[in-house]
C-alpha cells in the first residue's frame, strides 16, 4: 500500500476544499489572519467515458475527499465543486459530519448542502456576486479524466437554455448558459470549432465519403468556388454542410463509416495518416457507426499541454478526446448533443443553435 501511495502524482488539491468562503466569525478578523476553508464532500460523475479506477484523477481526488474505496472496474469521469443539484457539494459542518463523509453518508446530520451555507452566509460571496446573481454560487468547477471521447455538443446561450428548460427540463436541467474554461492536467486533446473554408475545400476534396452525404453537387460548387472570403458566406456553408451530414439518414451513415474506416486501413500501409485521419479511425473504435466519426473532419483538432487552456463559449461545437483537466463554467447542466453518443441527441436543436465560426 505504502508503495503504492508514494507512486501517485501529488494531486494539489488538499481535499479540505476551499473555496475561498469565510465563516462568519471570521469576518472582522479577515485582515489580521486567512480565513479558515471550508470542507466539503463533493460530487462525482461516473459516465462511460470516465478513466476507470485508480488511472483516473477523479477517482483519486473522490477517494482523498470520501474516504471511499475505488472500485476498480468502474469509470470516474467528473468531480463537481460547485451547488448545482445534480452534483451538489455539502458543507462539513461538524465532527459528526466528518465521520459522516468517511462513511459517504452525504444526508447525515451535521452535512449540509453548499447551497443551503451560502443562503445562509451570503456575505462569504461578496457585496458584489450577491447583488448580480443573488445566494447563489456563480460558478461550477470540475476536474474531468477522459479516457473516451465526449460526445459532439454545445452549450445553449441564456435565452435558449430558458427555451429549453421549460420544454424539456428532464433533458435540459437548469435556465442557465454555460460558458466554460478548461485548463489541461495532462496532454489533452479536444475538437472545437470549425475549420476555416479553405481547410473545408481540402476536407471535401479528400473525404468523398462527406460529398456522398452532403451530395456531390454542392461539395463541387463549394470546392471550386473562388469568394467564400465572406463571413455571412462562410458561416452559411459551414451551416449547410454541417446540417446536412449530421441529419444524414442512419442507413447512409451505416454504410459509409464503414467504407471510410476500410479505405484509410488500406491507405495506411501506403503513407503515412493525418493526425485528423488517425483520430477518425480512433473514434470509429469508439463508436463504430456514428455520424459524428464522419464529422470530426470538419472542426478543429486542439492538442494542449499541461497548463494551457482552451475557452468555450456558448453555442460552439466541441467535443473532448482524451486527458485530464480543470473546469470552470457557469453553474450549469445544460448539454445539446448530435454525436459520438449514446445519450439523447438533438441535431435539430444543436444545427440550428451553432454560431458557425471559424475559430475555436
């Protein structure tokens, strides 16, 4: 056990997790020494794409933060700091309740939700957050370990999260928009965004399996068209296209992904792939016959190192491949997805919603 603690990565983390909270009898003593964390028991995620067992840094911070044990053949993919209710921290209020988290007993006495704390000591937020967002925690940070891809998605601006959550708040869970940061642990990779016009002119040229779905009169007017410069005319393909591909009928897709995967197999012991082309045949491993294999060769394919981010607004595509990494976004749920999942999709929603611009 011994050798096996001293060969993790210190994790920075010292899960007494302060979020820079003050207790109220801290208040007018806050100059003179630094205000006490707090200590929360926090949430964790188990989705299917999540690392399994002690490869996964959210495994490893929810042991450290619980006191449970790791189950081995199970995924940790997410772990929440944060007040949102599907995946709420709780204040550890008493000595009670630290027998209470060792336990994972989060409903014992003594535990009470971030949330309830804060509603009762909104002062620890400042003058400033209580009077734009009210007794409520602005934001939701997250470490994420991704062992598989995440599906193809984007998050809805205010006034399409309001829209969607009175229509389907069993699928969009909270009126809010969700901007969000990340910043990688490890080697992280992602699609975000779409390629600019002339990379799509080479995507077309080199992907006929694309020109099969979208038809191959309008892959030949765009290949050859000279004034796509335009920024209407280029958001207005990049809609067309995207549209099209991701509402081809499943019977095309099934036969096509397949065709795709057999033409690079055999043109890989001929040259050498793209680094798109190999991540194509690694998400065809993932998910087989999924539209959203075909679809990774119209976005941005984003390679980070440790330490370095990438920022998502609201309404743009992206999708995480692999790595650790740290989160923040706006305190919400809300996720519209069209592919690489096995989860509800809504390509009308996502096609319709995307701001279609060229950067990620």
């Amino acid at each position: 056990m011994a050798d096996r603690n001293r060969s993790r990565p210190r994790l920075g983390l010292r899960l007494c997790l302060c979020l820079g909270f003050r207790a109220p009898d801290q208040v007018e003593e806050a100059m003179e020494a630094p205000p006490r964390p707090l200590r929360l028991r926090c949430s964790v995620q188990n989705y299917d794409w999540g690392r399994f067992g002690e490869e996964s840094t959210v495994a490893r911070l929810f042991e450290g933060n619980s006191g449970s044990e790791i189950e081995l053949g199970r995924p940790y993919a997410e772990f929440w700091m944060g007040t949102h209710e599907s995946g709420p921290s709780f204040v550890v209020a008493s000595p009670e309740a630290a027998v209470a988290v060792a336990e994972a007993e989060c409903l014992a006495p003594g535990l009470v939700t971030l949330k309830k704390w804060i509603g009762e000591n909104p002062g620890a937020l400042g003058v400033k957050v209580v009077q734009k967002w009210g007794k409520n925690l602005p934001f939701l940070f997250k470490v994420l370990s991704v062992a598989k891809a995440l599906s193809i998605q984007a998050h809805p601006d205010k006034e399409l999260a309001r829209m969607l959550h009175k229509m389907r708040p069993s699928v969009y869970k909270d009126p809010n928009h969700k901007p969000e940061m990340a910043i990688a642990l490890t080697e992280f990779r992602a699609l975000c965004g779409f390629v600019n016009i002339e990379e799509l002119k080479d995507v077309l040229v080199g992907v006929p399996e694309i020109t099969e779905l979208i038809g191959n009169e309008e892959a030949s007017k765009i290949i050859s068209s000279k004034d796509l410069d335009g920024y209407l005319d280029a958001k207005a393909v990049l809609r067309s296209i995207f549209t099209k591909l991701m509402s081809a009928s499943k019977e095309a897709v099934l036969q096509l992904v397949p065709k795709l995967k057999d033409r690079l197999d055999v043109e890989s012991k001929i040259r050498t792939l793209t680094e798109k082309e190999q991540l194509v045949l690694l998400l065809e491993k993932q998910y087989q016959a999924d539209v959203g294999v075909i679809a990774a060769f119209l976005f941005n394919y984003v390679k980070l190192s440790p330490g370095e981010a990438v920022y998502i607004g609201s309404n743009e595509p992206h999708a995480y491949i692999s790595g650790d990494c740290i989160e923040c976004m706006a305190a919400s749920d809300n996720v519209v997805r069209a592919g690489l999942t096995a989860k509800y999709i809504d390509v009308q929603t996502l096609c319709s919603m995307l701001t279609y611009k060229q950067v990620c």
